[in-house]
C-alpha cells in the first residue's frame, strides 16, 4: 500500500434515541463514518439464486484505515436522534511498521482477546524422542506477548491448563480438544505452535564437529469457543549450530527472537479480521429452548438498530440442551450489544448477561411469573 499521510476529517454520527446508550452509539457511528470517508470502504456481496431467482443478497461493508485520535467538537439531539460530530485523524496506512500503533488500537475498540500459549518444541525431528511441552521458545514468546499487553492467561491458571488434558491435546495435535479446554478458562483465543529443529549433518571444522540445525516454527490462531483456525502459518527456517547432536535451548530462543514480531502481526491481523471485518459475535442464550426464540428473542433482536443485512443478521447456530447460541452480524461494538440485549424484555421472557468475552456473549433467559 502506498505510504499515505494521515487525514483529518469532520464527521457527524447519529443513533436514535436521547439517552447515554444512543450518545455512545452516535458517538462509534461518527469514527466508523470518518474512516469511511477517508480511506473509502471495501464491499463484499454474497447473493443466493434458487430456480434462477434472488433470494437472498448480503452486503458487508468493510474500511481500509484506522482512526490514530479525535476530538469530540459537539454532540446534541435533536428530534429523538442523538448527534455526535468528531474531528477524526484517519491513516491509511497499510505498511509492517504499523502494525504496533493498529494492534494498540485494536485492543482499545475491540477489547484484548484474553490468550492461552501453547508451543510444543522437538530439537531433533529426526529421533524418537516426542516432543517436549515448554522450553525456550514458549518462554521467550510469552515475554515478547506480555512486553505489548496481550492478555496472556495468568501463570498460575495456565499451568493448570497445561498440567491437564491440555498437554495430551497438543502431543497429539487435537486442536478441537485444547480449544475446548482453553475456552473453559474463558479465553478467546489459543496460539499453536510447534517449534522443530531438524539436523543438517555435522562439520568437523578441524578437531572441532559442529551440528548444523534448521529451525522452524508453525503456528495456528484459534478461536477458543468455534476451534476455527483464524490463520496458519510457518515461519521462515532459521540456521543454528551447536557442538551436540541436538538443538539447544539458545537456538530455540533465537528462533523465537526472530519471528516473535511478525507473529504478533499475525495474530493482530486475524484478531482485526474477525472483530471488524464482518464483527460477526456469538451470543449464547442459557435455559432458552427453540421455540423461545424464534418466536419471542428472534423478533426482539432484529428490532434492534445495529443488526446489519436486516433478517439475514441473526443465525441461529445450534440448539443443545437447553442452549441456544447466535451469530449476530453487529455494527457497533460488544458493550453495546450488551447493553442492547439487557434492555430486551417480552410478554415472558428477559435475558440477563452472565458473562462477556472479547467477541461472546452469554445471557440466561429469565422467565416472567
């Protein structure tokens, strides 16, 4: 992308109603309005044909940009619609030496996805010997994670995850099962990765033999509570040489040292395209049946105002034991769909929120009488 200055734009958002909620969603309404207008927006359309008719069109709207700050020059309301008019500096800017200044900002408008770290690391792929859990180079991420705030689980509730089925998960690869088991400690996210050193040979270099290495690290990002893997990639071979015939602790620190940032850019980019690209959240509705639903939550939650693509907006995604869960394709963000949803209340039925992660909400249907 071309290495655009940042601009300054004068915009103006609006939600409907008068209260606190409204301001706030006039308020998220005029920067997402002043990134528009400043980098323009990329739209996806899906389209659905059935007997060579339309019967379903979806459009998502997605910007290329980020605010970098504003100021707020003066907010009123005014026939039951509350206005929000900001000074906004936009960048366009696409370029590696970004990524630090849009992940800061990503963790302020989309919340910091709580994380669990798990790298297995085998220093000689040639052998017998499983690879270990731990080492340097899960130690050595850890620091670089926790050096630019990423909500690493804490160390005490990370060792139980590890000390349990957690460690037979990674050993065998199963991503399903050490999803299921970090989304239990209410993370969002679990990072992946096995870190190999695979020998070249030796060299004797005079009465000296030196053992050549090439280091490579895959990672997977998952989301916890689906084990979709948001981004797979292996990072490129590192050369190492010790004086044994397996690689060292050293050589897996370096490893780590060397794709830590590009790893973190990684994660930045696959958290951004799941929070904003389609800011698509899970809500999770507890003693709720099917029928509670599509008959009195369903009309309820299409009701409301930042529902996008109008009954295409709200998919129910699976009923099981008395749960029902819900993907919301949503405009604003996860506090105001909370707040939207506590406010829901029907002849029979309310919700209250019992939990909220960085993109899932929870919510136990209370029965009235």
């Amino acid at each position: 992308a071309d290495n655009l200055p940042p601009t300054r734009v004068v915009v103006t958002g609006k939600a409907a109603g008068a209260g606190l909620m409204a301001q706030d969603e006039a308020r998220a309404d005029a920067r997402r309005n002043a990134v528009a207008q400043a980098c323009g927006v990329f739209v996806d359309a899906y389209s659905k044909v059935e007997g060579y008719e339309l019967v379903r069109d979806r459009i998502l709207e997605h910007s290329r940009g980020y605010l970098t700050g504003y100021d707020v020059k003066r907010e009123w309301v005014e026939g039951g619609i509350s206005y929000c008019e900001i000074i906004a500096t936009v960048d366009a800017v696409r370029l590696k030496d970004t990524w630090e200044r849009e992940f800061a900002q990503l963790r302020e408008e989309e919340s910091n996805p709580r994380t669990v770290l798990i790298i297995i690391q085998d220093d000689d792929t040639t052998d017998l010997v499983p690879p270990q859990f731990g080492g340097a180079c899960q130690a050595r991420l850890e620091a670089h994670l926790r050096s630019h705030d990423v909500l690493l689980l804490d160390q005490q509730t990370l060792d139980a995850v590890r000390d349990r089925d957690i460690v037979l998960a990674s050993a065998n690869a199963d991503i399903a099962a050490m999803a299921a088991r970090a989304a239990e400690f209410s993370a969002d996210l679990l990072l992946f990765g096995q870190a190999e050193a695979t020998p070249l040979g030796p060299v004797d270099l005079g009465s000296q033999t030196i053992y050549r290495h090439q280091l490579t690290l895959s990672m997977r990002v998952i989301q916890a509570d689906s084990a979709q893997v948001l981004t797979s990639n292996t990072y490129p071979a590192f050369p190492h040489r010790t004086f044994g015939p397996g690689c060292d602790q050293d050589g897996f620190a370096k490893l780590a040292d060397e794709v830590a940032d590009q790893l973190l850019q990684d994660v930045n980019e696959a958290w951004k395209k799941r929070a904003t690209s389609r800011r698509i959240f899970r809500v999770v509705l507890q003693d709720c049946s099917r029928r509670d639903f599509r008959e009195e939550l369903l009309p309820e939650f299409l009701k409301m105002r930042g529902v996008q693509q109008g009954p295409e907006g709200v998919k129910l995604r699976e009923v099981v034991s008395g749960q029902v869960s819900v993907d919301i394709y949503w405009a604003f963000d996860l506090n105001t769909l909370a707040d939207k949803l506590e406010l829901i209340s029907t002849a029979n039925l309310s919700l209250e929120i019992i939990e909220q992660s960085a993109n899932r909400i929870v919510a136990k249907v209370i029965r009235k009488g």
